[in-house]
C-alpha cells in the first residue's frame, strides 16, 4: 500500500469525536502537570471559552518554576508522549527570543491534523527562567506550510473562503511558490502540498497525509 493510500486510509479512519479530544486534552493537562511538580496547567481557546467544533485544535498552557523551565521546554516531548505517542513537536521561532516563553506545536500519531497542540509553555516568575537548548529539528518551511493546508481545509469546512485563501497564499509563499489561486480550492491545496514536497523532501509523509485529508474533506 502506497504512502498516500496508507494516509487516507487513516484519515477515514479517524473520526472527529469531540469527545475523543476532549480526554485527549484532560490527559494532557494531568500529564504535563504531574510531570514538573509545583507547574499548573490551563485550557486556552475556544475549548476553554466553550466555542469549539469538531475542527478545534488544542491550547493549553503550562506555566513552570522558572528554575525548571528550561527542562520542561527541552523534554516536553517525554511528557506528551506519556499521553499518546507524538507525529512530530515544533517549537515556533517567533517565541525563541521572549523571556521564560515558548510556543510548540505537537501534532499526534493516529489522530485527526485538526487536532494539533499549541503548547504555551510559561516560567514563572519569567525573569528567574533558565535557558532552553536550541531545537534539535530545525524550523521547516515546508512544514509550516502544510500546517497552512491543514488550516485551509478547516477555514473551508466552516464556511470561511477569504480565511482560506489568505492561509494557502501564505503557505505557497514560504515555499517560494507562485501564490496565484485558482477557483478550485482542491487543487490549491494540492499544489501547496506537492510544492511543501519539492522545497523539503523530509514533509513527503506529512504532506502525503494532508493531501489525503483534503480530498476527502473538499472533493464534491
């Protein structure tokens, strides 16, 4: 079986129960909490406000000794990966140079794209927070923009064209792709995942799956 077979095949598989997210992010929250005594953790979003769908990724933060903090950043893939195994765990350049601060993405194997981790790590107090090592995966281009895929599919499953076409016309650009749209939002997001391919081939899988997830969501 093919690696985009394989990939839709999981897709399929893979209903969006909130009710599935919901522990997800219950297990989560235990998890990270118990992983660093003294830390707390909160829901973010629209899962703590109450306004989410069946697309809804999930926002927590976990706010951390500033003695710790470092080690929280460094390890946090051992702590989530105590709850289910993980895809893959970015952490977002934008938030390197803030102070006791930083945002990483988690995505999980076996669960729906939507679904991804924002993880608002915090020290506290911020000023007393030790230093992270640099990321051991460089930041991917290609990656972030196949997150941008991912979210295209989703700002169109809720109706929300213009979200949409800012999102692929970002994604086409960080790949260095023409970011001229067509009326056939398919086709779109399909050329941003073959051109994500092309710039880092290390994205095939990634990309494999979130191509397989936009021809079952969009295609008519």
């Amino acid at each position: 079986m093919g690696v985009r077979r394989r990939a839709a095949r999981a897709q399929r598989m893979t209903a969006l129960d909130p009710a599935v997210r919901a522990a997800l992010a219950r297990d989560l929250l235990d998890a990270l909490a118990a992983y660093c005594p003294g830390s707390r953790t909160r829901l973010r979003g629209s899962l703590a406000s109450g306004t989410a769908d069946a697309y809804s990724d999930i926002d927590l933060e976990w706010t951390v000794p500033g003695d710790r903090f470092a080690h929280c950043v460094d390890t946090a893939a051992v702590a989530l990966g105590r709850v289910r195994p993980l895809a893959s765990l970015r952490v977002d350049p934008e938030s390197a140079a803030a102070m006791g601060e930083r945002l990483l993405f988690a995505a999980f194997r076996g669960l729906p794209l939507f679904w991804r981790l924002d993880l608002s790590v915090r020290a506290e107090p911020a000023g007393s927070a030790t230093v992270p090592a640099a990321p051991a995966t460089a930041w991917s281009p290609a990656a972030s923009a196949l997150a941008n895929a991912v979210a295209t599919v989703k700002m169109l499953r809720r109706g929300r064209p213009d979200a949409a076409r800012g999102l692929l016309t970002r994604g086409l650009a960080r790949v260095g792709a023409p970011d001229h749209l067509t009326d056939g939002a398919l086709a779109d997001v399909l050329r941003l995942t073959a051109a994500a391919v092309a710039y880092d081939p290390s994205q095939a899988d990634l990309a494999a799956a979130v191509s397989a997830l936009a021809e079952e969501r969009l295609r008519p």
